[in-house]
C-alpha cells in the first residue's frame, strides 16, 4: 500500500509539478490522435474520481487527497476544451 501511494503520490503534487506530470504523460502518448488520447486520458481520470479513496494510506490521503481531486478535476476540464 505504501509503494501504491508513493506511486500516485504525483497526482496529488503542487500544480505546476502535476502540469509537468500531465504533459510527460502526453509526450508518452504522442503517437496517440489529439481525440484519441483525450477521450482515453478523461476515462482513466474519471475512473480515478470514482473510487471513495484515491490513496490507501492514512498518511497518504492527508497530505494529497484534496489536491490529487482537484488535480484530475482540472485535467479533465482542460482536456475536455481540447476535444473537437
């Protein structure tokens, strides 16, 4: 659970390092169609935004919850302006 949360403990960083974050993610995916890769990116953070918990540790979800939310949130409303 702790390697988990050390995992998606980026989600959960300061904006300007989660914006790095998203664009090394896109730069992984810039073989994928602009569309393509909205669509899919908006479904993985939806579903992320769906689970009662993001992180599994105590610890964990006091310090990055409310940000790791607010982050995926504000990706997908950036993502959704880009969609054709």
């Amino acid at each position: 659970q702790v390697f988990l949360d050390a995992d998606l403990a980026v989600l959960g960083s300061e904006p300007a390092r989660y914006s790095d974050y998203r664009l090394a993610i896109r730069s992984e995916y810039a073989h994928v169609t602009e569309s393509a890769y909205c669509e899919g990116r908006i479904a993985v953070l939806k579903k992320f935004l769906t689970r009662a918990q993001l992180y599994f540790t105590e610890g964990a979800r006091t310090r990055f919850e409310a940000e790791a939310r607010k982050n995926l949130s504000d990706e997908i409303h950036l993502l959704e302006t880009l969609q054709p």
